[in-house]
C-alpha cells in the first residue's frame, strides 16, 4: 500500500470512510433493522449492495481478474472522476490526457480545478510515448490513455503505453471502454505486476447495458480499495445490479454480437470508400469509424433529414469535416448508406435479409446455458469453424486444458462458467463437463454423417491415447495416474470426473490412457488426444447419411 499512498491527496490518506452496521457486521442477518428503511418488502426496499460483491464476481469471470481487483461505479465517467478527486490537488495538479480523445477527460479535469495537458496524437492518430512524457511536470499526477481511441477508433501500440506506464512516476489511466471490438489482450492483466495502472472498462459498449450506468475500473487491489472509500455508499443501484447480473447470464450471445459488429463495421467501411462525398474513412479496432467528408455539414445535415443521428467530432483536433458513425445494426448501416449513396448520386442495394451473416448457415453450431444451486455455465459451440477461444471458469489451469480442445479439434468453443469455487472446484468442473456434451450433442443433431469413431496416436512424451465411439453407447476407461493431488489450481481427481461426465452426458464410449513422468504434461495430452479423436468422430462423411456400423447405418 505504501507505494499507492505516496501518489494520494493527503486529505484522502486520513479520511474516515462511510460505514453501514451490514459491512461492519459480516454475517448475514435475518432482521434490518439499522438503516432506517420501510420494511415492507416491494423489491427495492432495502438499500443495494454498497461493494457489489455477486455482480463484481461475474464480472472478474469475464474479465479474467480478481474480484477483489475491481472497482465498480455509476458509468466509467465516476471511475474518472474519483481518480482525479484521490490523486490531484484541486489547483495544484495537472493531468496529461491525449488529443484528440474521450471528452469526460477534460470536463471532469475542470469540475476538480485539475489543469490539463494535451499530447495531440501523431499522424493517424500514433502515439509516441517519449514524446508525450516530455510535457509531463512535476505536478502532473495522472496521465489518461483511450485505447481504442475516441473519436479516431485505432488501437493504439501496447508497447508505447507500456512504456509510459513503466517511465511515469504517477498514475496510469488506460481507457479501454472498445477493447472487446479489438481483438487484443487487456491491459488489466497487468494491474498487480504496475501497481500505477488503472484499466477503465464497462459494459455500456459490447454488452448494451448503456442504460444501467455501470463503468468498471480494474486495478490492483490497494487502489480499488481507496476508490471504494471514496465513492458514495450506495453508487449502483439494486435494479441495475440485479438486472446486469440477470444479462451476464448469457454473455457468449454478446460475443456473438461482437462478432457481427465487427463483421457490420468492415462492410460499412467497404462501403463507403467508393463515396466522392468521403475523403478518408479510419481504420477502426472499435464499434465506430471516423469518417472526413468533403463537406461535413450538408452530410450530417441530409443524414439528420433522413432521421438518422451520427456525431459531429469536427471540432477536436486532426478532426477538421469529420463525423462519427456507430456501427448500427444491418437494416440500420443500410439506411445510413442509402441516404449518403442517394447524396452522392450513386445507386445503392440494400441487403434483402440484411446482414453479411445473412448467409452463413446456422450449421453444426449450439449455444448451451446450465444454471444450478451451484454454478451458471454458458457455452457456444461450432463444429466447423474455428475462432480464438474464450475460456473462462475462474480456475487458469483448468481454461488451459480447456483451450486445448478448441485449438487441436479445429472447433469454434467458448466457455464461460461462475461457481462457487471459495467452496471447492467439484461443481465447476463436473457442470462445465455436462454443459460441454449438451453443446456437442445438440451440435452433432442427429448424428448422421459423422465419421463416429475417433482416436488419437501417442503424444509427447506423456503418451496419451483417448479413442471415442459416438454411437449412442456409454462406456468409460480411465487409465491415468497423477503423482500429485494438485495441477495447477485445479484437484488431479477432477480430471477423472470431467471425461466421466462427459461420456456419461454425451452417451459415448470414451476410452483414455495416459503416463508420464510431468502431471502437467500428462494431463495436457490426454486432453490434446481427446480433442485430435473428436475431430476424428465428428467429421462429416458426406457419402453416409446415418451412422457408420458393421451392421448398416444406426
């Protein structure tokens, strides 16, 4: 704690934070009697969650961090302005933000007396890091970074940040509120290793909660602590609390969004290259572009007449007849370009079904949730695309292991799971292992076409063999021994129960053998021969409608 306090007001460093009896106490009671509400039960009743625990738990899951590493607040623009209430002397201290970028920088800089620095970003909007460190004085206490920026939407170079994060002797604000549309790691898994850094994130963007107001800041865990005590008690409502955590439920539909979005923004771009009326469209990692027209104004003024809102960023630097357009749904990017065709005297085709996924065929895909006493899992399957896997259930050896059967199966697999693991990793794992065969079994439909059988060679030198039938028949074989209880964070004995639960919910034969002298590397190939031997069973053989069998096609 002591490296953070040297960067804190020292008003901040000796105040008292706001306590209520339920943080003091502990435990839970069945009686409230202390904080003077109505007691009759309507739902809203009671006073929220003042930390956030439950919603904050789902969200590290996501995020792959520590609960204990995040600070949750009433949108990202809080998150700002207690970083600027605990880390700057009102008229004493500056703040160095980029330009052009996210205008809540300055704004809540002026309403703290903080003065602010501008670094104007190099050509397309590039950062140089040594050249933005040269304006830094002595009493600059916080440096703001949008990454994906806004207005301009380019992910800006990990290794500038880094460089910046690791040569200021003050407070790092990296602004990732697009990080989702990047396709790029996070700087959050950096928080615990640069202990000056503060990632913003929210879920506003990707995860269209706009409207609950909840703006996350990841950070090590000293800071977030100071920021809990400095907020208002009860800064995120039990509505929006509840209702975020009801959505987080399904947050693998989300990434199929993104998906589109992104998919959404690549045809929009495409599209309105070819417009005399458009000198430059940027290159975005975000849901927006940039766009320079050759007259801005009569642009956003036929778009307006067209009932169809964008945003003027004309005024900001290196911004000069430029607008901001969200990446809207198919029908809507159809009717943005319809009106700017139509001004351009140029003919414009909408999408009959609207979408550039209009065409790709729902296929062997599948979408599985699983909500016990215990755990909520989501899962998404494809069969025949692979796509970078997101795996998350809160146990890092086990999302490894996990990751291995998207990679070496050539499949499409995300897995998000929340359990109760402060408990043991029991549930989680066997849950995952149930939800997964669900996926597979809706996937496979039928199972007709399939090759059925698949097997794996020896692999490394752990020598991991799994053989599987997909015959409807359930037989299971376990011949691993581990020399160890534990591998990684995960119970060795789990392993064991995971492919159980899976034969058994799958209705397979799953055969697996396996030694060697590295746990890890046992346990790394079997699951590699288990995903090699499912590519096998599940590729389609296109000259056999049924099953493959000795005795016909089952």
């Amino acid at each position: 704690m002591e490296d953070i306090l040297k960067y804190v007001r020292e008003n901040i460093k000796r105040l008292i934070p706001y306590s209520t009896a339920r943080d003091d106490c502990k435990i839970k009671m069945d009686v409230y009697l202390d904080a003077n509400e109505n007691p009759y039960n309507n739902g809203v009743n009671r006073y929220p969650s003042p930390f956030q625990e439950e919603l904050k738990e789902r969200i590290a899951i996501l995020k792959k961090t520590g609960s204990e590493n995040i600070f949750l607040g009433n949108g990202s623009d809080e998150a700002i302005d207690l970083i600027y209430r605990i880390f700057c002397e009102p008229n004493k201290s500056s703040a160095l933000i980029i330009s052009p970028s996210y205008g809540m920088y300055s704004v809540a800089a002026e309403i703290n007396a903080v003065e602010i620095i501008k670094y104007r970003l190099e050509e397309n909007f590039g950062l140089d890091a040594r050249k933005m460190l040269s304006l830094v004085r002595e009493d600059t206490k916080v440096i703001f970074i949008c990454s994906p920026n806004n207005p301009s939407g380019n992910l800006l170079s990990q290794k500038e940040i880094e460089y910046v994060i690791d040569n200021f002797d003050g407070i790092v604000v990296v602004d990732e509120a697009y990080i989702d549309f990047a396709g790029s790691s996070s700087f959050s898994r950096l928080v615990n290793e640069k202990r000056n850094l503060v990632v913003l994130q929210t879920l506003s963007k990707l995860y269209a909660m706009a409207g609950l107001r909840v703006g996350i800041a990841i950070a090590n865990r000293d800071i977030v602590k100071i920021m809990n005590n400095v907020k208002y008690p009860y800064n995120i409502s039990c509505i929006n609390q509840q209702t975020a955590l009801s959505l987080l439920k399904e947050p693998l539909k989300i990434r199929e969004q993104c998906e589109a979005i992104i998919e959404e923004r690549g045809y929009l771009e495409k599209m309105l290259q070819p417009l005399s009326i458009v000198k430059k469209v940027y290159k975005s990692d975000a849901n927006f572009l940039l766009v320079k027209f050759a007259d801005k104004d009569i642009a956003f003024k036929t778009l307006g007449n067209g009932g169809v809102i964008v945003r003027d960023r004309s005024s900001l630097e290196m911004c000069d007849n430029s607008l901001r357009i969200t990446v809207g749904t198919p029908k809507e990017n159809d009717r943005l370009l319809g009106i700017l065709y139509a001004l351009d005297n140029k003919e414009f085709h909408a999408r009959e079904k609207g979408g550039t996924d209009s065409g790709r065929s729902n296929g062997r895909r599948a979408i599985v949730s699983r909500e016990t006493n215990e755990t909520s899992i989501q899962i998404a399957l494809d069969l025949d695309r692979f796509y970078t896997p997101f795996i998350s259930t809160g146990l890092n050896f086990f999302d490894h292991m996990l990751e291995q059967i998207a990679y070496h199966a050539n499949i499409g697999l995300n897995i998000v799971a929340v359990g109760d693991l402060k408990r043991d990793d029991h549930h989680t794992i066997e849950d995952v292992a149930i939800t997964l065969a669900q996926a597979f079994d809706r996937a496979l439909g039928a199972r007709k076409g399939i090759e059925r059988y698949g097997f794996s060679l020896p692999m490394d030198e752990a020598e991991a063999t799994v053989l599987i039938d997909l015959g409807g028949r359930i037989d299971f074989k376990w011949e691993v021994e581990f020399k160890g209880n534990m591998i990684g964070d995960v119970n060795a004995q789990m392993f064991n129960h995971f492919f159980k639960s899976f034969s058994q919910n799958l209705k397979c034969n799953l055969h697996i053998k396996a030694d060697g002298e590295n746990d890890h590397h046992i346990i790394e190939g079997v699951f590699k021969a288990f995903a090699r031997a499912m590519k096998c069973a599940v590729r389609e053989d296109r000259q056999n409608a049924g099953i493959p069998s000795s005795k016909g096609k089952l």
